[in-house]
C-alpha cells in the first residue's frame, strides 16, 4: 500500500471473541497503522469483557453488534441466532455507512458474519483471514463471496483451489509500548532452572490444568522448574491451592517470585520468550506465536474445536518433528510428566524441535 499522508485508511475488522480471533486482528491493525499512520481502525465485535478489554488496552476504537452463534446450540438456540441475523446486518449496514471504510476485513467468529454481508451488499471492498488449517463455519460460507482470502496455512481445507485465496500465514501482535515496557522487568531469579510456560489460551484449560499440577505431585523436585502458569479465569483459585498444597508459593505478579499463577497474562508472547518449553492447546495464534519464537512445545488440542482444527494444528507441528501432540482424551499426570522430563533431560532434542519450529514460521506475516 502506498503511503497516503493526506487523507486516513478507514478499515474495519469484524469478529473476535477469542485471542484465536481477535489477536490476529489485532496484528493486522498494528501493521496498518505502522504501514499508514493515519488510518483508522474499527473492531466490530460481540462486545464481551475480554473482547472490550483487550481493544482498550491496545487502544483500538471498537463497536459492538447483536450477534449469537448458532453450532453447538440448541433448536431455541439456533432459532434465537437466526432472527439475530437481519438485526446484526441492519446494525452492521449503519456502522459502515459512519464510519465509511475502504475495506472490511473478517478475522472469525460468528460476529464478522453479518459484517461482511452488509459490506458486500454495499459494495464494500472485503476479506477474510482464516487462521487454522480447517476454517469455522463463518468463513466457509463467507469464502464464497468476500473478495480476497487470506490463509495461515498453505493447505486449509477447502480453500486451497479458491484463486482470490493468499497465504499468508498468522500475523503476530505486538504488545502496546507501555506494557512492553513493564514486561522489561520480569523477575529474572532462577533464570537457570528449566522453564515452562502453561497455558490454555485466553479462556483457560481445565484438563491442562489438572494434568500439570498432577504431574508436578508425581516429580521429586518440582521446585527445580521455573513455572509460569495461565490457568483461565475458572480455574484460578483451584490452581493456586494445588501449589500450595504442595508447598510452591504461588503469585499472580512475575516479579514477585515463582512460580508465577495468574488467570490471564497480557503480555504471553514475552513470557513465550523466557520459556525452554510450552505446554498449551493449539489454536492457530498461539502455534504461530510460538513457531514465530522456535519454541519446542507440548500440544494438547482443545477436542471440541469446530471440525477438530486444534489436532490439525497441532499434527502440522509434531509431523515436521517441532513439537510433541497429546489428545485430550489421553492426557493424564503421567504422560505429561513423562514428556516434560524428557525435554528436560534431553537438550539435544529439545533444541531440534526449536529448530524445526522456527522453520515453520510466517515472521512477516502481517
């Protein structure tokens, strides 16, 4: 895009709800801004507290609009997303007739729906960016009609033969100046112990969760790890009194000490950094992340991803030997400590995922 100083880019970018979703928005928009620093940038979403919260903490403007998914509900359910339809398109129409953008990008979620057909009725330049190997059921139907498809992988089904479709790979967030800076000054005691980064994405994992702090139960000297451990808002407390029980104070700040617990951590790609292993689900942001950093990794998916993406992410990873892939259904304390104190003890392997992980990589991505 050539530089246009004189007047602003007005963009809009639909969808959301998860950091799967929103942070590669997020991304998006960041590059936008650093490629033309007077555009203007609207997140159309569903208007929940992480969605809001998170825009407001990168700065981005953000809308919201009337819309309910329908997979997963009940018959009341999917009637009540339906007669949702037509109120979200009249909503979508009058914010892009306000706002006036030259191009509405959606990112998934059910929400970037009726964007993208209001903008397509009003001759709205569009497209969609699909960030796992399967796309979710808004995208499929919203590849039929947008104008150009942007992939993270080469081989996501059913897109691959489509000729508006781009692979681009997954754009990676970059965190807001202020909170780059707090994250200059983690604590850094115990730098020499082997760290591990746990997390179930933005929501949290429940089966993670129990299987690590079981796994730590089973080891002889659990404090000689490093942890960092993102357990999801419903599992907090719990999590905190298992590392209790086990005499590992727990804080919610790294500067405090470790391990370091907290229901959600603003700024994972630094603490991805610090960590010689990754323990996580496998949606499509955080595998690029990680791959972005050449971090090896242990993924479980999320079994009730839409399709089952999650495996296929996750099979991407451990087919080209970048990381090792556990089925939810499978994973127990044992396995999981079995895995981790084979990374541990074998650094050789360890470094090979890394290298085969940072091979898989998209850096420029956005």
């Amino acid at each position: 895009m050539p530089p246009m100083n004189n007047f602003s880019v007005n963009i809009i970018i639909a969808g959301g709800k998860t950091g799967g979703h929103l942070f590669p928005g997020i991304a998006i928009a960041q590059a936008l801004i650093r490629k033309e620093k007077n555009a203007r940038i609207l997140f159309v979403g569903t208007g929940e507290e992480f969605e809001v919260s998170t825009l407001e903490r990168y700065g981005f403007m953000h809308t919201r609009i009337s819309s309910a998914g329908i997979k997963g509900k009940s018959i009341k359910g999917k009637l009540f997303s339906l007669v949702q339809i037509p109120v979200s398109v009249i909503q979508s129409i009058k914010i892009i007739k306000k706002f006036r953008p030259g191009a509405v990008l959606g990112v998934g979620g059910y929400s970037s729906g009726p964007v993208l057909l209001a903008a397509r009725f009003l001759g709205v330049m569009t497209a969609i960016h699909e960030q796992n190997t399967v796309p979710g059921i808004t995208n499929r139907i919203l590849s039929g009609f947008v104008h150009v498809i942007f992939t993270s992988f080469k081989n996501t089904k059913g897109f691959a033969s489509k000729k508006n479709m781009f692979y681009t790979g997954n754009p990676i967030r970059r965190m807001p100046e202020l909170m780059a800076q707090a994250s200059q000054e983690p604590d850094v005691s115990g730098k020499d112990k082997f760290t591990i980064l746990v997390t179930g994405g933005s929501q949290g994992a429940s089966s993670i969760n129990r299987a690590f702090t079981g796994a730590l139960k089973l080891m002889d000297n659990p404090e000689d790890f490093k942890i960092i451990h993102q357990t999801g808002k419903l599992d907090e407390k719990k999590v905190v009194e298992e590392y209790e029980k086990m005499g590992l104070t727990s804080f919610s700040d790294l500067s405090l000490g470790m391990p370091a617990v907290k229901a959600f951590f603003h700024d994972i790609p630094s603490l991805q950094a610090m960590a010689d292993l990754i323990i996580s689900r496998a949606g499509a942001g955080t595998i690029s992340e990680i791959t972005a950093k050449g971090k090896p990794c242990i993924l479980v998916p999320y079994p009730y991803a839409a399709d089952d993406h999650q495996r296929y992410n996750a099979k991407s990873l451990a087919d080209d030997g970048a990381a090792f892939m556990i089925p939810d259904r499978d994973l127990s304390p044992e396995l999981l400590m079995e895995k981790i104190l084979f990374c541990k003890n074998n650094p050789q392997k360890l470094s090979l995922m890394a290298g085969a992980a940072k091979r898989l990589s998209m850096p420029m991505a956005d």
